[in-house]
C-alpha cells in the first residue's frame, strides 16, 4: 500500500493530467508534468545540503510559480516547509526560523538585507537559495545557491518515499497580533484531512479554475493550491489583492470558476464603478473566511456574482476550517458560519467543559484528524488549546471563540474570549454591534472594541471607514442606527471615523492595533 503523503497530490495529478495547466502566474504557465519536475530538482538540491527527515525549510517569497515549486519539493525531500509572508521585518523572521529551527531558507535578491540578518542571527541554518541570481554575484556566496541553476541544472529524478503520513508536513505562524507567533505544526494526515473536506463540500472538480490573491503564508491561500492541485484543477495565482481591478480582469480573462476572498477584497471590489456590468457569469462559487461577512455585503456579492454559491465559511489556524454553511441556508440564516465540515465535529461547551444547548454562549472546540499537532516547541501554550477528549489518547481543540447555536445545530460566532465587551454589567458581542453597523451603506469598515470607561466598566466605541465620496454620514446618525436596531448597552459611546484599519497581511482587521489606549 503507497504511503498517502501531501506531496502525492502534484505526483498523481502530474501522472493523470501531465499536459494540463496546474498554474498560471505573473501570465506564465505551468503544466502539471513542469510543476512536479522541477519540485522534483529543488528535493534533490535539499538532499544534496543534507537535509535530514523533519528537517524544516523557510520560505520567504512572494506568491509566485518559485513558492509553489519549493512547497512540494520541500515536501518531497522529507522536510517541512515554513511559509513566511514576505512583508515580514527581519526581527520576526528571525524569530520565525530561530524558533522552528529552519535548517534552509529559500528567497529573492530583493530581500537580501532580510538574508543577512537571518545568516547572522539563526544559528541553525545551512544554507540558502536564492532567486534573481543574474542581479550579481551576491546569490552565489558561500551557503548560497541561484534557485534559477537548481531549477535548470539538478537532477529531476523522482526520490524514494522519505516520510509516512504522520510526519510533520507544515509548520503555520500565527498572525501575532498578540505577541510573538506561534508555529501551529501539522503532519500530512491533518493537511491531506482538510484539503479533502474543503474539496467535497465545494464539490471541486479539475476544470476548476481557481483564483487567489491570499498569501501563501496565510493557510487559506496556502490550501488553494494544495486543494487545487489534489483534485487537478488549475489555480491562477495572484501576489496581493492591492489592485482589485487586476482582479476583475483576471476572473474576465481567465474564465475563473472559484474565487477565495476575505471581507476586505470583497469591500474593495464591491467599491468599483459599474462592478455589476462586467461578465462573472463563470464564477460557480465565491469562498469567504477570516471574518464573517455583512449581511449586506451577502446580498451585494449575489448581485455581482450571479451564477455562484456563496459559501460563508468559519476556521482557524490550528485546525485550518472548521464549518462552512450551505449555500441554499444563507438567506434564512445570514449570521451564521455553517456547521462542521465533513468528517469533523465541532460542538460548544460552558467553562465547566460541558456541552451547553441552543442559544448559550460558550466555546467552540472542535475534534477531527484536521487539528494541528500542536506549537512548535511551546508545550504550555499547545496544552491550553488541545485538551483530552472523548476517547483515550484523543485530544480536541478549545478554539477560544466564543459561539452560539440555533435549534438546528448551526453555528454562530460571538466574539473572541478575550474580545468580549463587559458593558452596564453585561457582554456585548463586538461582531453583532459591527453587523448593526454595517447595515449603512455609507460604511465600509467598521471596528468594534472596548475602552476602559469609570463607570461603564467598558464602554464600546466604534472606529469607522467610510466609503469613498461618502463623507456624510455623522456620529449623531451612526448612534440613532445602533438604538433602533440594538438594546442600549450595545450602542456605541464613541464613534471615531478614520481613513484605515491595521489589517494582517490576510487582511483580516486586527483589534489589538485598534484598541486605543483610553
């Protein structure tokens, strides 16, 4: 029986569909028998350097045909991979590879001081590759090799099998909006369980062709590629989402079936002038995650995109998803994140640990064969998150989200623990405020927190991003929207209106930047 590893998904798809384009970037194309090749040339240059079973190997590359390479080759050499977004500074990758202990680096000229400062200070590693190796000399230095000589001059030869399918396959840095990252580390068995799940309910198929502008360092643009290429389907992939008409073009041009978004592109899109007109008629499905979408935002994208499902999707790092909802439940539950995925359950339990019914709060914990392993090398943080569960040995994930559900069993996020506002004595959901204050169509963006207020114990203020041109709108009229449609300890005191709100490179809002200090 051949060992089921997460490399096998470009070597079968290679096999079956070797002509058929895998990958289309910076409008370069890339057959299937090309991408595993020269996956093949880069395993062959790791086990050359001596990399060793377990070994872990960075890469510090914008989205790009190169990143893709080295994802499988790493996979194929027996190591793991660690994916670092490249707008990353050179103290938190150093961090990064100093804590995984990164026995190789694989990156571009461009970020050369970024390289020399991890030569200097990660005392594990070994070696480099480098792009842009006709810029200078600079890429050839010692422990440095060109990636554009590995990729034409090494062997392409298949290797031996070099791991079994609980090894480590991937370690995932959290976005560290609160100190320093965590490395969520997962073994083939979890990745290959998500990309399966993921791909059922979507009901992917290999003339798909999927379009992501997410980073590859964030694992909901990482599994866009191990999804596509596990069931052989293409993926158009971008660098950023920055210019959202490129976008456009690009789903027009490329006659993209599925489109992964989070809340912020689809902001930026929705913003574009005649957005409605252009022909997405090929879109069959539209993904969103990282944060829950607006109702009012739901009803938009279904105009814009009229022949997709809309999947409104809820996950975290340390298990990659956790539920999605079905696309025909939307419109009678537009709040809600679904259910768990297939094979996986997810369930709310109060502080004593047990199960609570429809409508409590309590936190979400999830079980399946998708959780994460645990923290690299950070036993106590792994030990508040997995706890023991049903069966002996068997340990299930506390999420620390805060959720409800209705009578069906569907799903409602609340608030982050550690994000829930005490108000007059009582919670109040961040999101549910956000949601009211979505519902104007003069907003864009909006943030919830709470301040420290003497005697509301916490009060709630809202920082808001109005739409271009939309400069109207006042504090007097955001605050009459909130008591119409809110109990009064949910509206907000303040209300302070601002051009911007700090993101992850995700694009997901970070609430500890906007937290002000009052």
């Amino acid at each position: 029986m051949a060992t089921v590893l997460l490399n096998g998904f470009l070597e079968r798809s290679a096999a079956r569909l070797p002509d058929k384009e895998a990958l289309i970037c910076q409008e370069q194309r890339y057959r299937y028998s090309e991408l595993d090749s020269l996956s093949n040339r880069v395993a062959n240059a790791l086990v050359e350097r001596g990399v060793e079973n377990g070994d872990r190997v960075g890469i510090f590359l914008d989205n790009s045909f190169e990143s893709a390479v080295s994802i499988f080759g790493i996979l194929k050499a027996g190591c793991a991979f660690v994916v670092v977004n490249p707008q990353t500074k050179a103290g938190k990758l150093c961090y990064i590879l100093n804590n995984c202990g990164a026995k190789g680096l694989i990156t571009h000229w461009k970020y050369r001081e970024a390289l020399e400062a991890v030569e200097e200070d990660v005392s594990s590693l070994e070696f480099s590759f480098v792009c842009g190796a006709d810029k200078g000399d600079w890429a050839q230095e010692e422990g440095r090799a060109p990636l554009e000589e590995i990729l034409t001059q090494q062997s392409d030869r298949p290797l031996p099998v070099r791991a079994i399918d609980i090894d480590m396959a991937a370690i995932i840095y959290t976005s560290g909006t609160t100190g320093f990252p965590k490395g969520a580390s997962f073994t083939h068995r979890a990745m290959i369980s998500a990309s399966t799940s993921i791909t059922t309910y979507l009901e992917n198929v290999e003339s798909d062709i999927i379009l992501s502008a997410l980073p590859l360092a964030f694992d909901y643009g990482l599994y866009q590629l191990l999804m596509s290429v596990q069931v052989g389907a293409t993926l158009v992939l971008q660098r950023d989402f920055v210019f959202p008409y490129e976008l456009v073009k690009t789903i027009v041009r490329e006659r993209v079936t599925g489109f992964p978004g989070v809340p912020t592109i689809f902001a930026m899109l929705l913003q574009l002038k005649n957005i409605e007109r252009q022909d997405f008629s090929s879109v069959r499905y539209v993904t969103n995650t990282a944060a829950a979408l607006p109702v009012r935002h739901i009803r938009e994208i279904r105009q814009v995109f009229p022949q997709a499902r809309i999947y409104s999707m809820y996950g975290i790092t340390e298990c990659k998803r956790v539920s999605y909802m079905p696309p025909e439940e939307l419109d009678d539950r537009p709040t809600a994140v679904g259910k768990g995925m297939p094979n996986e359950e997810a369930y709310i339990v109060n502080e004593a640990g047990q199960r609570v019914g429809p409508g409590e709060i309590g936190e979400l914990v999830v079980r399946g064969s998708n959780l994460m392993m645990g923290y690299w090398e950070n036993p106590e943080e792994t030990a508040k998150v997995l706890r023991p569960g049903r069966y002996p040995g068997e340990r299930v994930l506390y999420t620390g989200d805060l959720f409800k559900s209705d009578e069906d069993g569907y799903l409602y996020f609340v608030a982050r623990k550690d994000n829930i506002i005490k108000s007059r004595g009582e919670k109040v959901s961040p999101k549910e405020v956000e949601n009211s204050i979505y519902e104007l169509p003069e907003v864009l963006e909006v943030s919830v927190v709470g301040v420290q207020d003497d005697v509301l114990g916490q009060a709630v203020k809202a920082k808001i991003v109005l739409k271009n041109g939309q400069d109207s709108l006042t504090e007097r009229q955001i605050i009459a929207h909130c008591m119409k449609n809110m109990e009064r300890f949910m509206v907000p005191k303040y209300v302070e209106f601002v051009s911007s709100l700090p993101k992850t490179a995700s694009g997901k809002i970070m609430k500890r930047e906007v937290e002000p200090d009052e």
